[in-house]
C-alpha cells in the first residue's frame, strides 16, 4: 500500500508509539490522520502547531456507541492502526482479582476487534486498504509478571491472523507487528535495554509500504529475541518463566 498521500486513523495517539506513528505518518506525506485517543484533551500538544492534516477523534475503542461514531466521522481512512493497549503487569495468581485482566481483553483484544470490524465496510470501499495490530513477542511467549497481558497479546495475535484470512477477500493488507519493550510508559515497567519506537513504528509502515500481509518482528532487539524463540521456544519460555510477578 502507498502510505503518501492515504488517510489513517491512529488509536492511543495520544503518546508512546502511537505518538510516533503519527509523526512518522506525517513525515512519509498521508493526507490525514485521525488522531484518536480517549480523552482528546490529551492530544493539547501533539495538535498545538495547528497541523490540518491533524483531526482529533474521541475514541474509547471499549465503548461500542463510540466505536460506531468513529467509523461514520473517518470514513475515508484507508489506513487503520490498531495502537491502543493496556497493560497491568501482574501475575494471574498474583493480581488482587481479574479486574485488570478484563480491561486488558477488553482494550487489546476486543478493542481490535470491535474497531476493525466497524472499519472492515470503510476499508473495503477504498479498495481494500491496510491495517495494522501493535501486538507483542508476549502474543509468542508468556512472562509470568505480566501474565494476563501476555494471554491478551496472544488473543490478539490469533485475531490478527483471522482477520487477515477474512479481509483478503477484500484485498485488505494486514500487519500484525510483534516488538518487545519498547521506551514508553508502558514499556518503562519492563526491563532495559528497551528499543526506541521509532524503530517500531519504522519497520511497521516499511511492511505496509512493502505490501507485506504477515507478521513482521520489529527492531533488532525483537529481532534477536525471536531468533531464540524459533531456535529454541521451550528454553526461552522457561527462562521468561523465572520472571515471577513480586507479591504485595
């Protein structure tokens, strides 16, 4: 797909990669980016140099009735970027109760799904067009401090891979990118070293300009963790498995 000159529509655009994701949209020339995020007075300073191309979207993608406003406002988007996640880094065992597990499969999982299914019709009348899914190399390997994270990621990732069966028809390019910590306030839980999400957000719109419709693993660092992953999964899940959440 030829980003110049495309619309997108930016989930979580508010900060970390989904901050750079607009950036880097802007510097390879879209048309327009919705600039989605839930509480749009947070995107105060990414809009303060008054760019047109910038169009801020209330966007809560757990909230059905704001999911389908979106898809009617945006419906010339022809990129959709699947960026919003959360994450609570606790055990399954450990966490006071599944609160956060529910939240984490209602923004990671069901997030991508509703949002997607909503722009599946808006996609399809642009001839198609892409989409991408932040997922995480946790969608490939569990770590226990992060555990219901982790089964979000891995939901997501078998979305991703449904999705990009049932859209083909369509000529929908999907891109499901896989990246370890990245320097977010997210990422900021996990350990250094930590990539930058320029090199994420980079590899990501390079596969879309590719026309690649796969997986993709992000940045040198994922990269090196993957090679282990397929050399020897067991052995890296059992070292990410000494990683045990610190009970309170």
């Amino acid at each position: 797909m030829e980003i110049s000159n495309s619309v997108a529509l930016v989930t979580g655009a508010n900060r970390g990669i989904g901050r750079e994701f607009v950036a880097e949209l802007l510097n390879r020339g879209v048309a327009k980016i919705y600039v989605a995020s839930r509480d749009t007075a947070s995107l105060k300073d990414l809009l303060k140099d008054g760019d047109s191309r910038l169009v801020a979207l209330p966007l809560d993608v757990t909230d059905p009735d704001q999911v389908a406003a979106a898809a009617k406002i945006a419906a010339d988007v022809t990129l959709l970027i699947n960026n919003a996640g959360y994450a609570a880094f606790q055990g399954a065992i450990a966490a006071p109760d599944t609160d956060d597990a529910r939240r984490e499969m209602e923004v990671n999982y069901f997030g991508t799904l509703s949002l997607t299914r909503a722009f599946a019709p808006v996609l399809a009348e642009a001839g198609g067009g892409a989409l991408i899914n932040m997922l995480s190399m946790l969608a490939l390997v569990s770590l226990p401090m992060a555990a219901t994270y982790s089964a979000s990621k891995a939901a997501s990732l078998s979305l991703t891979r449904s999705l990009r069966a049932e859209l083909g028809a369509q000529g929908t390019q999907v891109v499901g990118v896989l990246a370890v910590q990245t320097e977010t306030n997210m990422g900021a839980k996990l350990p250094e070293p930590r990539m930058t999400p320029q090199e994420v957000v980079a590899d990501a719109l390079d596969a879309i300009q590719a026309g690649t419709n796969d997986e993709i693993i992000a940045g040198n660092q994922t990269r090196a963790i993957h090679e282990a992953f397929v050399a020897d999964p067991k052995g890296l899940q059992a070292k990410m498995s000494t990683r045990l959440p610190q009970r309170t």
